[in-house]
C-alpha cells in the first residue's frame, strides 16, 4: 500500500510537471505547505495516525482513501475535461480504484479489531471518527471559500466530501450521524464523472466482499499483514 501511495504521489508530480516548470511547481508546494486548512487537515490525521490505538490509525488510512482522495481529485478531473486529457483521467479513475481497494481491506482489518474492543474503546473511536469528519469538513469548507478558483465548485466538491464521509463510515461500519447538508442539485460534468468513479467503487466493494467471504478467511490474518 505504501508502493502504491508513492506511485499515485509520483503520477500527480509528473503531471503538474507536465503543466508547468519546476519554479512554477516549487511554489505549489510551498504554498500548499503554508495553507492554514490544508495544514490543519493534516495535523488532524497526523495525531490519528501517531496514536497508540491501531483503530484510530486504520480510521485514518480510511478518510484519506476515501473522501480526501475523492475531494482533491476534483481539480485533476476538472483540468481533464477542460483540455481533453483522456490520460490524465484515466489515471484520476485508476487513483480512485486504487485507493478503494485499500479502503476496503484497512475497513475489514478496522472492524475486527471494533469487535474486540471494549464498549468504552468502542464508543471513544464513534466519537473520535464523527469528530475528525466533522473537522474536515469544516476546513474543507474555509479551504474554498477563500479559494476564489475554488469557491465556484464548492457545491459540488463539498458533494464529493459527503460522498466520502459516508463511505468511510460505511466501510468502518460505524454509526452515520452527520446529516446529510450538501448534494449537488446542478452537478458539473466533473462532479459527474468522479461520481460515476464512486458508485464503480461501491459495486467493486460489494463483489470483493461476497468474495473474501466465500473465498477466504481473512480473519485468519495477524498484525503484520498491515504495518502502519
């Protein structure tokens, strides 16, 4: 998992290498490293996964497979469709079902570990996850509202964001109870075809389940099989 992360890093440097010179790329970086939301985004899943509870680490790899991917995929897909770059999608769409495939294995290994812990223990990651969610989506949020570029597509990255918060939760088989506040009424082809990704996933998740169920005893795995 951690190959498959650098490849998508090294897949996402080498297109915006493609799009502009490194001085130009440098001050992406930069800029993105002195973002108050993007930063405090990542100190939050910082502490999770420096956490001594393996559930608030394997909660951490989740979110980041899931919402974020599908959150700060947008402006890839958005550049994608503005210039015709059939490449450039396809590898959003395989980033995508990449990552699903992640999701779904650190969400099984997830409720295993749920179903050993102690109600208390149970309850203090309910909270901790719901928190952390409601934490993204609020920087999220500021993030393009101060985003003149940005702040045109919030409605539908915001979408996206609740896509993703359901399907974490889903996939933790936690309790949903952040209210749904954000739905695209008049989505953007963009929205659309990551969307499109989303429900694609949902699909693979229920086939590769049925699978591993009938297939393979995945409880049978120890602690190595995921070293976070």
């Amino acid at each position: 998992m951690t190959f498959m992360a650098s490849v998508h890093a090294k897949s996402m440097s080498t297109i915006l290498l493609a799009f502009q010179d490194k001085a130009v790329v440098k001050t992406l970086f930069k800029n993105a490293g002195e973002n108050p939301q993007l930063q405090a985004m990542i100190a939050t899943l910082r502490n999770m996964y420096d956490s001594d509870n393996v559930l608030e680490k394997q909660a951490a790899n989740v979110i980041i497979t899931t919402c974020l991917t599908y959150v700060h995929l947008f402006d890839l897909f958005e550049l994608s469709q503005a210039y015709d770059l059939k490449n450039i999608t396809f590898i959003g769409e395989l980033i995508i079902r990449d990552n699903a495939i992640a999701a779904i294995y650190t969400g099984h290994k997830f409720k295993l570990n749920f179903n050993e812990a102690t109600p208390t223990q149970q309850a203090h990651i309910q909270d901790k996850v719901t928190q952390v969610l409601q934490s993204i989506l609020t920087q999220e949020t500021a993030r393009l509202t101060a985003n003149s570029w940005e702040n045109q597509y919030q409605n539908d990255v915001l979408s996206l964001l609740q896509l993703g918060i359901d399907r974490t939760l889903t996939l933790l088989g936690l309790e949903n109870t952040m209210a749904l506040v954000f739905k695209a009424t008049t989505p953007s082809t963009t929205y659309t075809k990551i969307n499109a990704q989303v429900v694609d996933e949902n699909q693979f998740t229920h086939d590769a389940s049925q699978y591993t169920v009938a297939q393979h005893n995945t409880e049978n795995m120890d602690s190595q099989d995921y070293n976070f």
